[in-house]
C-alpha cells in the first residue's frame, strides 16, 4: 500500500479528479511500482486515504479497467493485468486509435502501418473534382444518396473492375464507408450468434474483431507459403457448417503471401462443396510487381461464392472511407438493407467526386504514380533486409510490406526498435490471444528510401545487440 | 395459369432474363392479373412453359419474395402476398431505399418525408468553408481521423451543445456518419442476444430493425399526449431487466409530441431506479415555435443515463452523414471502439468542413434561416389542415410534421392522395406489425406556401370524396 501514501490530487485542477487518479494510477503501474498481479486497494479504502468521494475511485478504477490496466477477480478484489499488450497496440493496424497518445506515434520511423503517408495523395487533382462536382451538382451533392451507392459510381467501378478481371452486375455492386464497414455489413447480413466463421492465422484482427461482436466462433487455419492450409480447413468444413471463410488472397495482412492459382481454384471449390461463402478482402492486387497476373478470387468465382470487397484506403486516400462490395445474388439485396440500416448511405459529395475522378482517367495516373514509387521502396528494403543475417522473409513481388522471421520474440525487436525511434508490427498482433511470435511486418508505405536505409540500418544493429550478450 | 400464357423473354435484351421475369411477374400481381394468396406455377413448370433453364425462375421468385411480392409455405408452394405493405414502402421514412423507383418518388407534392428540400441546403457557405478547408488543411483533410472525432469539431460541438444546455465532456463527444450509425453503435455496445429493448408505439421503425438485427426483444409503449405512458412503462421495468429505452422526446417521430417536463424527469428517475439506459434522438429540438423551452432530456440528467444522439439530417443537409453522440462515461470508451471496429471514422473532410462552418457562425445563420422558413409553412399547414373538418391534430408548436386523426384508416387516405399526385406517410409505417391505423403524418419539409395550400386542397376534396358514396 505505501506507494498510494503519495498520491495528491489537485483540488483546483480543470482536470477532473477521477481522470487525474487514473493518470497517476496509470503511471505508477507503466513504471512497474505496482507490479502484474499486485491487489490495490479497495474503493473504500482509497477513497477515505486521499479523501475523495468514493464515485471518484470507481470511475478511475473503471477507466483503467477498460484500458487493460487492471482486472477484477470476482470475490477477491481489484489487480494489476500484464502490461505486454498496453506496449503492443502502439504498433496495431489503427496507429490514430483513440488509447495511443500522439506523441507516441510521432516515431522517426514508421514501418508498422500500411497506411500511405499523406505526400503521397493525390491532393491538387482531388480538389479540381470536389469543386468540377460543387458547380455541376450543387445542392444534390448534399442530399442523401441510394444506400447502393450513387449509381455513376457503380458504373464506372464496374467498368474499372471489368479492367481487373471482375465481371460482375452494376447490380450486385454497393459503395460503403471503407473495407472496414464492408466487412461489418457482411457479418450483418451471414453471421449470426455461434456461427462458425473462418479466418486466416495470423490475420487482421479488426476483421475478427466484428465476426466476434456478432456472437460468432472463430476458427483459425494456418497460411502457408501458398494460402490458407486447405486440408486443414476442410477437416473443420466436414465438421460443421461454416458460415463465411474471411481471407486476403493477394499479400496477405500480414503474412504478404499471396495465394497460389491452384490455391484460390480449390478454395472456391470447397466454399461451393460445403456451401458457404468466401470472403474477400482485397487491398492491394494492383500492386504487382511481377510479370505474373494476380488474380482477385472473385475473377475465378463460377458459382457465385466470392464476396469481394475492395477498399481504396491502402492505394488511395484513406481519409475519404470508400470501398467497394461485389456480392454474389443472393445477398446483395440484403447488404442493401443492412447499408440502409447501418448509416442510410456514404457521403454523397465523395463518392460523386471519386466518380468523377475515375471518368477523368486521373486514377490511373495517380495508380500509375503510385506504383513506381512503391517498386522502388520495395526493391531497396529488400535490398537492405538481405543484409541482416539473422532474419528470413519471402519475396512478396508486390504490396506494400515483407514479413520476417527471426530466432527471437518479435515483441523484443519492437521494444528494442521503439527505443531507437522505429515502429514496426510484431506478429503477435496478428493473432487474437496475443501469442509470442518471432514474425513481424514491416511496410514501406509510410517510408521513404532515407527512411527504409536508416531504419534497416538501425534494425541490423539491434539484432547485432541483442545477440551479443547472449 | 392462363396468365403465364402470354409470358414472352426477350432473348437479344441486355437485361438479364431473370430481371425480365421479374418485372412482368411483378407487374402482373400490382395490376391485381395475379390475386393475392393465389398459387404460382412451379420452377419447374414454369422453366418448361417459358423454355428457360430453372435458374431464371429460381432467381426470379427470389427476388420476389425479398421484395415482399410472394411468400413460400413449405410443403405447398409459393404464393402471392397481399399487397398493401409494398404500396406503403413508398411512402417510409428513407424516400430513395433502393426497392422504389426514382418517378414513384417524384410526385407533386411530398408531405411524406422528413428530409428538407435541397433549396434549403447552405451549398455555397459549405462550398466555400470546403475550399478553405482543402487549402488549409491540404493532404491532412484526406487522412484518418480518430475514430472518436476530429478535436476541434468535437470541441466546436461542445461548444454549441452547451448553448443548447447540454453539459458535457469533450471526451463523452463522438461522432457519427449520421443518427442511425448513432443508433447502431449504442446497440453494438449495449444491445445482445435476447435483451429487452423498450421503443414508443408508434415510433421510427429504422431505429427499431437495428435492434432486432442485434437479436434484441422489442418491447413497444404506447405514447399518450405529453409522452411514453410511463406507468406501463414501469409495469415492463418490474417485471424484466430492460437494456435500453429508445425515445424522442421532442416533436416525436411520427406523433410530433412534446414531452411535458414533469415526464421527461420522470422517465429519467425510472432509468435510475430500474438501472437502464435511455437512448434520446434528437432531430429537431432547434425547430421550437414556442416560448415555452423543450428541453432535451440530457439536459436533465442528474444521474448519467441519457445516450444523446443528435443528428444534423433534418435541419442541415442529410447527404454529409453527420451526427453526434453525447454519452454516459460508462459507455463513451466502448462506443469508440464500436466506432472504430464498425467503419474507423467519419469523413476527415467533412468533418472539417462542419467545424469551419460552426466557428464562423454560419451555422447560426443557417438555423435561423432554416426557423423562419419552417415556422411560416407551419402556420400555413396549421391553417390549412382546420379547414379538413373530418380530422383530429395537435398543435406540435415546433418542428416539422404534424399527426393527425380520422375516421378512416389512413391507407386509404394514402392511396388516393398518391392517385392525385400527393405522398403522405399512413401510421402502419411506424407499426413493426403495419397494423391499420388511421393517423398520418404530414411534413412539411419537402413542400412551400404553394404546395401545401395545393396539397391540402386536395387531401381536402379526397375526405370529402371518400364520405360521399358513404
């Protein structure tokens, strides 16, 4: 109990009390003067000590329950949690979640997140179509679009996708809020309390995240060098009924494999065999690098099995929160509703200038653009990792980040890595039970080339560190 | 059977045949050729009738039983259904959801929804604070925001919420891609599985279908003059645990009903005593022609039990997907997280936009703008409608709708006021169960001094019409 005989809280202070506790709470614990595991006081307790209303220690202890800090025991009192995964979410999918202080993220070097670094925008062009589409629309751009999304939109996506490989309906095509909202309406529309959904091992947890929210079991099978572990899988499918296989078929997140042909065919085969749906989540296919085509699973998709959602944050303008569903018939008419129902329908100012973006050729150009400098990236941070010995990676020939394995727990090279001002993703982030894994992800798409030699200059010399002493 | 005689597809059209199906097939049950309960012929002897391949029919008739045309009974068949809720989705709350054509919207004059006409949209003040935006903020305007808000909109927000007498935290401030995303994140946060959800009867039923998505339980209390009848209300409370209360407190969605003060209190002690939450949208509090106050029900909220969703849909422009949720500290970590995992944020942009429109008092501008405008179509309305002897209202001194009474159950009124080219919204659209009812709402959002003098003219001679031959 003595560390709690300090604590002084200032009575005229704009901060309220509560959150003035939790922050020295909080400190005390980040620092390690109360230990994992630790009891603190009970509410009574604390509040007669530093003689503030009990509702003041409730609401501290609560805030630093729903932040991780802490943990109940039923019966037994209030204790320290673990504080591993606090460390980890600095470098989880969101670097802008609202728990991760700015400064925090201000790193010199960001390799964690796959997020492009705003130079890279299209800004000036943006700006020409927003105020082309405020004098052609006016007071239309304002008003409330069809949950489907803006037709012309749907059209010229349709078209753009027909150049990917995609035939498709203009139909069974809906503009939503980003690959984010997209999978959330899916798992409204197919997942219901204990279906069972498969996932990728390791994943997007944000994916999971939602499946989770439903009331739904997940089930993980292991990515291998050419996709998902289809034996594996289908063991589970011949178990029980699966309601949707979540996957990224090309440079996958994080693993950056992409799915052999053969793969992607064989997928699709069990999801009609075994009747349930694939979705897929397409974030990068533009980004080929090789003479080899990519092709998305929906372009293989003969029996109408494949949900392809394809979201534009990665390879355009995150901000703007567009993505695209290609539904097979049967529910597309319900993710309209779900659409309706969730938030009626995407700003409709967007998605007339993104359209019009599109007629304009200008998405090629800044696609086109976009490449080359994610090549050149690419070709020297592969470059510079054959350089550290001590780590293994497979060529990704595309996309925007490599996975590396080394003999040591990632979570050590991050925490090593964050002391010298460079942020990259350990794997256990990637697994929902936050399991020790000697993989991390580091992406290039918020690094220039100064950025990728200095940062994998730096990350060499910590693996050179860190074997020394042992 | 002789129906399907005349059936012709037509093999070089570009539509696919499946939709040709449909459309005639449809046709043929609105024109009443097919009477309701009245048996289809099945897949197979239709497909043999028509020389297509099973899959045409099988795609057809499901997309006539998604859109509520026919009904299956297992065992016997597929069957037409009546005919009455497809004629009233034209005139529910969302005019532009996907299942209804564009020209059956378009009629003269538009007493049914509550969205304002676009001549109404401030475009050049908001074009003009966009451009501004874009130059000042560049690249950043295109980039993720946190997905509890941008700061200083949240900070604007506050600002002019404690105008409106609701104190609160900045950190208890989200916001939303409109009230119903508000909607359907309080119920990913607080609403599961079999909970008890308690709604006002009659109420917005959009609200309503996101709760039973949740697998919620939807209890409905009847409102009565100055509110929800909170003695049934309590009955409920004792009797199960309820996780939330949903209510619009001022000019009520459909009844245009004020809650008395002494209500409102009430309400919000039984919140207290019964350990629940009530979920108050706010759409038009602004819009008040009294003296008398209207207080939101935040603003009397001793004891943090009022989730305060405010939306900008009905006294902004509905297209930018702008709303606000003001929350208990309880729930307000968990919301952003819902948030976050839902869509990741709101529109950089836009929200921008809206903060450089609040901070130079162009909003202030708009509102009363917006009021005089309202507050003349209202005694316009109200003058009009006490010429209609054979119906019932009262006075909502404020908003935008009124509700009113006959003798005659509305549908009937509906369906000739769409015969001569005016929409109103018939209760049974804000029943779950489309009960008859013989109360409508008219607004008055879509419609000027013309309109309305025009439209009740005619409602008039419909009332006067459909008594005659009684």
């Amino acid at each position: 109990m003595k560390f709690y005989e300090n604590i002084k809280l200032d009575e005229f202070s704009s901060e309220p009390k509560y959150i003035q506790l939790y922050e020295i709470l909080k400190n005390l614990i980040e620092e390690g003067a109360i230990k994992p595991d630790e009891k603190l006081p009970t509410i009574r307790e604390l509040s007669k000590k530093l003689s503030v209303n009990t509702v003041t220690v409730v609401n501290a202890y609560k805030l630093l329950e729903q932040k991780g800090y802490i943990y109940t025991k039923v019966g037994s009192g209030t204790f320290v949690s673990k504080q591993n995964d606090e460390k980890i979410q600095v470098f989880s999918e969101n670097p802008l979640a609202t728990n991760i202080k700015r400064e925090e993220i201000n790193l010199g070097i960001n390799f964690s997140t796959l997020t492009p670094q705003s130079s890279l925008f299209p800004v000036e062009d943006f700006k020409f179509v927003i105020n082309r589409i405020l004098d052609r629309d006016g007071a239309s751009a304002f008003n409330y679009v069809e949950p489907q999304g803006y037709f012309p939109l749907r059209e010229s996506i349709w078209k753009y996708l027909r150049e990917c490989g995609v035939e498709c309906e203009i139909d069974n095509i809906s503009i939503v809020s980003g690959a984010q909202q997209g999978i959330d309406l899916v798992a409204k529309v197919l997942v219901n309390f204990n279906d069972a959904i498969v996932v990728e091992s390791p994943t997007y947890t944000g994916a999971a995240a939602i499946f989770k929210n439903r009331g739904a079991n997940i089930i993980e099978i292991p990515i291998k060098e050419d996709g998902l572990d289809l034996d594996e899988l289908e063991d589970v499918l011949k178990k029980q009924r699966v309601k949707l296989i979540y996957v990224m078929p090309n440079y996958q997140n994080p693993t950056s494999i992409t799915y052999s042909l053969e793969k992607k065919l064989e997928l699709i085969n069990l999801a009609l065999k075994y009747n349930t749906y694939i979705l897929e989540d397409d974030f990068l296919t533009e980004i080929n690098f090789s003479k080899k085509p990519n092709e998305p699973l929906k372009t293989l998709d003969f029996c109408d099995r494949v949900i392809f959602i394809k979201s534009f944050s990665k390879i355009f303008m995150p901000g703007l929160r567009l993505a695209v569903i290609v539904s097979p018939f049967n529910i597309s008419r319900n993710l309209v509703f779900a659409k309706q129902n969730t938030d009626i329908s995407t700003s409709g100012l967007i998605q007339r200038a993104f359209d019009l973006y599109l007629r304009e050729g200008l998405w090629t150009r800044h696609l086109n653009n976009l490449k080359d400098i994610y090549y050149k990236r690419y070709c020297l941070m592969k470059e510079k990792l054959s350089e550290i010995k001590d780590i293994r990676f497979k060529d990704p020939k595309g996309g925007i980040h490599f996975w590396i394995e080394s003999e040591l727990d990632a979570t050590i090279i991050a925490y090593n890595a964050k002391k010298r001002g460079i942020a990259i993703a350990p794997g256990r982030a990637f697994y929902f039970d936050s399991r020790s894994s000697n993989n991390f992800r580091l992406s290039f798409a918020q690094t220039d080339y100064d950025d990728i030699t200095n940062g994998i200059n730096i990350l060499k010399e910590i693996f050179d560190e860190i074997k020394m002493p042992g």
